[in-house]
C-alpha cells in the first residue's frame, strides 16, 4: 500500500495568510481557494472588496488545477492558442490563477485566486504556496 502526503487545516491557515499578505502587500481585493487533491474545498477567503462573483471563480481555478494537475494557466493557452474544443472538458475555471500544490513530486492540492488581473492571481497563488516551503 502507498501513502501519501496530505494537506491538513494549518497547511492551509499557512498558505492562505502568505497568500493574503500578497494580496494585501498589493492592495488587490481578491478571493482565496484552497482545495485537496481531489478538489474538494478545505478554504475560502474574500478579502474586502473583492467582487462577489470571484468567490465562485477562485474555487473552480484552484478545483480545476488540483484536478488536472497542472496550473489553470496551461488550459487558457491552450484554449487562446485554437483548441477551442478544449471548451467542452468537464471543468471550469480554465483562468491562469490556480496553481497545484506539489510536495515530493506529487499534487496534494491547488490554490485558486481571483479578483485582480489573472498572472496577478498566479502570483498570489505562488506566495501563498511557497509558505508551505518555508
């Protein structure tokens, strides 16, 4: 049998403060979604002033890239670059702005932001993953 890491709720407390403290440094009003590896969520933040649609659209970056395990970036290429087939997968979300969590090679998780220009949402993303490291 394998064993796996998982996210547990200070993992996500940590990388949702690093990711809010981007944000925050920035003053972009965005939303913070941290799911599992199965998509599942385990946070959710709206800073203040963040448009209420983006508590939707956070979620489903950060479900889409847990799920597809890649970042949500590489589907809105992909869709931008003629494959617009890609339109009918079964996911939603395909905006830059979620990133997976990979810990020893393997995806435990994803971070989905939105609310400020989407390579913004990446870079919120990114911090916030990157406390997990530290």
């Amino acid at each position: 049998m394998q064993t796996k890491k998982v996210l547990t709720h200070d993992d996500a407390r940590k990388i949702a403060a690093a990711a809010e403290a981007e944000a925050k440094k920035n003053n972009w009003a965005v939303t913070i979604a941290i799911v599992d590896d199965g998509g599942h969520l385990l946070w959710l933040q709206r800073l203040d002033g963040a448009a209420p649609i983006s508590s939707y659209i956070g979620p489903e970056k950060a479900r889409a890239s847990a799920l597809g395990r890649r970042e949500t970036k590489i589907y809105e290429d992909m869709i931008n670059n003629g494959r617009t087939a890609f339109l009918s997968a079964p996911l939603m979300g395909m905006l830059e702005g979620g990133v997976p969590i990979i810990v020893d090679g393997q995806v435990i998780g994803a971070v989905g932001v939105s609310g400020v220009k989407s390579s913004e949402d990446a870079q919120i993303a990114k911090a916030g993953i990157a406390a997990l490291a530290a």
